[in-house]
C-alpha cells in the first residue's frame, strides 16, 4: 500500500503530468492508484478513430504523460520503475508504476525537464531564420534514444520528400470520412471544457506554410505570426521519430521518447511542432516509412526552430482537473 507520503507525492507528479501533449488535446490517459501501484491506462473514448485510425496516437500520447510523470517524480528525488504491458481486451494497463526514493547519482535529465514541462508548448507559427546546429539535433536524438526511439534528421533531398508528402497528406486527410467532423469537435468544444485546441492555439491566418512546409490545416484562431525578423525565413529543421516496431508497448515508449525530445527541445529554447498527420494517410504513411528504412516505423514528425524573439509568449492549452483522470482505490 502506497504510504501517505507516497500518495502524495504521486498526485502532486501526476498533476504536472497532466501538461503532457496529446493529438487535439484529446488527453487519452487514465490513471488508477491501487493498493501498491499506479496504473495507466489508455482511454478509449477519447481515441481519435477518423483522425488516427490506427491507435497510435493514443499510445504516444499516454506515452508523453508517463515521461512526465517520471520526469516529475525523478525531480522530487523518486525513483519509478515502469512496467509496461501489451494492452489486451482484459482491461490490462498500459504500464504499472512503482516508486521508491532514488538511491545514487540523481538523474541527470530530470531537473531540466522537469522545469520544461510547464513552458513547452506547441508552436505553429513562423520560427527565425536562425539555423538549428546538428549538435543540438544530437542531443536530441540522445534524449531519445533510452526510450527506444531514433530521431532520423530529413535534410536535403529526404527533407524534400518528407515535406511533400507533407503536403499530399494535408490534401488528402480532409476527404477521409469523418476526418473534418473530429477536427471541428476538438476545436470548437463546449465552453469550460478542458480539453481540445483552443482559439489562442490556432493561427489567424490562412493555412500555415512555411518554405516548403504545408502544416496541417486548423480553423482560424486568434494566434499571430510574429513580426519581427528581418528576412522572414523559417530556418525550422524537420526530424522523424521512429519507434522499435509497431507493438503497442514500442509506441507507448515512443511516446515517451517524444516527450523526452520535447522536453530537452524545450530546455534548449528551441520550439516545436509534433506533425503526425502524414503518418494519417495511409499512401503517404508507407512513403515515410520507405524513406526511413531501417525497418523501424516512424510514429511522428517534429519540426524544431527557434521562436522569433520578437513573437508573443504561447499560452497554455487547457488540462483536464486530475478529479477527471485519477480513480483512488483504497
Ligand atoms: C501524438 C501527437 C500528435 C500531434 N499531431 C499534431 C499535428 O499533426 N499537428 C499539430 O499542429 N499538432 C499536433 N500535435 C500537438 C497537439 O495538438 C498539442 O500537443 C495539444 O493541442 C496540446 O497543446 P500543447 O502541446 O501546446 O500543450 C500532436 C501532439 C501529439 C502528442
């Protein structure tokens, strides 16, 4: 039975866990704390069954929030240790938390995560003109890596291929059944909801591209390009995420490797867009997949830039109250 002291501190690492991202903010995870552990499991209810027929996202986005949660518990001195399951029809979990204090040297990505987590955000607009070094992509392909993901960096020719299929998929995903109906319910929820993409999080403009970059396409929103910048070039860098195979305990941990890319991105200053809608598309999907080889399946695109200095501060999307995802079980 968890101790009074570790109930606590289990709450208070899932309520920053609650920040972790997730595709249109469907935040699919649910949490039970049971006599001597944590369970995650995946909500079903909120899969986005037009939008990402194949579940995975779901499991990369219950994988964000698992990175948080031991990324929080690492920085209040815990130790987690996770087992993860294949979900099956049983209503098995996802993972199953344990913790203890940390022993040892203290994790050395926990406290810059940590403190990343409440100022990342997604990022959709214009990014500078200043170029992203390698070694900074190295070190994120690092954070990626003990989660069993690889960051493959598109540049060149693959870059080129990357973005146009990019941009079949932002054609194509819209004349998928029920695609535009999903899109519309999870930006346009109903006043004090706490979850979808909000106004403040969607560009005022027409469809967002930059260079050769089409994003996917959000009804208008409030939020601005930045002004500044003297050439106006976004310099953003585009890198593919792979996971091991497509088991559904290698995607969660992909996710994981997800949230550990963003929150390092994030440490660095540098700001992000996951992009998984050419992994939506089955045709585009499989060209992605080609283009990586290795015979691991890429599970999400990031495009990484700087922010322009001059551009407003993000504000945080809405969050689920930890009440809604939190069942106790004496
Ligand atoms: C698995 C996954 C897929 C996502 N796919 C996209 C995408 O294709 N395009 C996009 O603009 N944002 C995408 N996002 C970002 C989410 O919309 C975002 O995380 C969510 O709205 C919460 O906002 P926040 O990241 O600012 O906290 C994705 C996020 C995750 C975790």
């Amino acid at each position: 039975m968890p101790t009074t002291t570790e109930r606590a501190v289990l709450r208070d690492a899932l309520t920053r866990a609650l920040r972790a991202p997730s595709e249109h903010n469907a935040q699919p995870w649910r949490w039970v704390l049971g006599r001597d552990h944590l369970d995650l499991f995946v909500d079903r209810t909120r899969r986005l069954r037009f939008t990402d027929e194949r579940g995975h996202g779901v499991l990369l986005g219950c994988g964000c929030a698992l990175h948080h949660l031991r990324v929080a518990l690492a920085d209040r001195g815990w130790h987690a240790s996770v087992r993860h399951q294949p979900e099956d029809l049983s209503g098995r979990p996802l993972a199953r938390v344990r913790i203890r204090p940390a022993t040892g040297e203290p994790d050395p990505w926990a406290h810059r995560h940590a403190a990343a987590i409440d100022r990342r955000h997604t990022d959709r607009r214009r990014f500078s003109g200043r170029s992203v070094p390698t070694t900074v992509m190295q070190s994120l392909d690092d954070a990626a890596r003990p989660h069993g993901g690889v960051l493959h960096l598109a540049f060149g020719t693959h870059r080129a291929l990357v973005a146009e299929a990019m941009a079949e998929a932002a054609e194509r995903q819209p004349r998928q059944e029920g695609y535009v109906e999903e899109l519309e319910h999870w930006t346009h929820r109903y006043a004090g909801a706490h979850d979808g993409i909000p106004a403040h999080a969607r560009l005022d403009g027409p469809p967002p591209s930059y260079r050769d970059l089409v994003l996917r396409w959000f009804p208008p929103g409030t939020l601005r390009q930045p002004r500044g910048g003297a050439d106006r070039r976004d310099a953003s860098v585009l890198a593919i995420l792979t996971a091991v195979d497509d088991s559904p305990v290698s995607v969660l941990r992909a996710g994981e490797a997800l949230s550990a890319v963003l929150l390092e991105a994030t440490a660095q200053g540098l700001g992000s867009t996951p992009i998984t809608q050419v992994l939506g598309v089955s045709q585009t999907r499989e060209r992605l997949r080609h283009l990586v080889g290795a015979h691991r399946p890429p599970v999400c695109v990031l495009r990484l830039g700087w922010p322009e200095p001059l551009g407003e501060p993000l504000r945080p999307t809405p969050r689920r109250p930890l009440e809604q995802v939190l069942t106790e079980v004496e």
